[in-house]
C-alpha cells in the first residue's frame, strides 16, 4: 500500500554556525542534506520562514527539506512558517533529530507522543499546536559518565562512531524516504528490525 503522494516537509534539525557542523546534535542536518543530495536539490535561503530550504521529488512525491537557521531549542517557529508557507498538513511533516535515549546509530520511527526531554521538539509541538507529526529519531547513546548531556549533544562523535555516521546517516535517510513511501507501519517493520 503506497500513501498518498501529495507534498511533504522534511526537517532536519541541528544549530546553525560552522562549530556546530559535526556535532551529535546536528544528525538532522546531515541527514537533510542527504536527501537533498539525493532528490538533485539544492539548499538556499527562506527568508519567510528563517530556514534554508530545498525543493525537489523523493520516491515519488514532492518534498520540502528545510534546515531552520534558528537555534534548536527556537525551531518551531521556522518549521510553522515553512507548514503554512508551503501548505503541508502537520501529518505530513517529518522531522529528523538526534536522540539521547537510543544506541548511536539506532533510527526509529514514530508519530506523536512525548519529546522525550528534547528541546526542539517541544518548541515544534508547541509552535504547531500538535504533536501529531512523524519522527525519525537518530540515536546518539548517552553521555558517558557524569558527563552533562546538555554538553555532550554538542561534541563531535568519537572516533569508533565517525567511522559508522556515514551509514547511520544514510539509513536515517532511507528512514525518512520509507515514512513517505509507505507510511509509518511499513517503515516502523522494516527499519526497527534493521536497527538495534
């Protein structure tokens, strides 16, 4: 069963700024930028909407992918703007980011319920008045020892997890474009059994 092909917004969510390129909590600008690649698309100013978007067609159906220029913890502003600038139901938006509370390298799947203690999530839920979008959540493990996690989040992976985040990246993509594809059951099957 295929669902319907009308259009999507994917976001990725990371922080602006060259220092925060490479860090644990920028996975969902990686994987933005991905797709992107992936869809011939390339990402540019959205002044409306405080973001750099890319429009272009993933498995089918027209997509949105949008990187907010704000900070994370600020991202739902953008993300509303860009739902109403683009007219994409809160359904059909996908958001990528990075999760504490799963092994590095591990991708679910979900739609609604709890952000889990993540501010950019709550900030989104709040700014669209519904929790009620999809999810990929990459996981980033937890921070070793008494590290604060508020720190950890904006390290760069360590050396053993550089080596897998091209693939844990290109898997979180191919996460984003089964949820388009097929909807939340068929994907949530096929990628919780590939992950952890």
């Amino acid at each position: 069963m295929t669902m319907v092909a009308g259009p999507a917004l994917v976001v990725g969510l990371g922080n602006p700024g060259p220092e925060y390129a490479e860090t644990r909590h920028n996975v969902g600008f990686a994987v933005a930028e991905l797709l992107a690649t992936r869809a011939g698309a390339r990402f540019s100013s959205h002044k409306r909407s405080n973001s750099d978007v890319a429009q272009g067609r993933l498995v089918g159906r027209p997509v949105t992918l949008a990187k907010p220029r704000t900070y994370m913890n600020v991202s739902g502003g953008p993300v509303a703007g860009l739902v109403n600038y683009f007219s994409v139901p809160a359904e059909e938006v996908v958001v990528v980011h990075d999760d504490l509370d799963l092994a590095f390298g591990v991708i679910r799947l979900k739609r609604g319920g709890g952000e889990g203690g993540h501010n950019g999530l709550r900030s989104i839920s709040r700014s669209l008045g519904t929790k009620d979008y999809l999810r990929v959540r990459f996981g980033i493990g937890r921070p070793p020892g008494r590290q604060d996690p508020a720190d950890y989040v904006l390290k760069r992976f360590a050396g053993a997890e550089r080596k897998e985040l091209e693939f844990a990246v290109d898997l979180a993509a191919d996460a984003a474009e089964a949820l388009l594809q097929d909807g939340l059951e068929p994907a949530q099957n096929r990628f919780h059994a590939l992950s952890g």
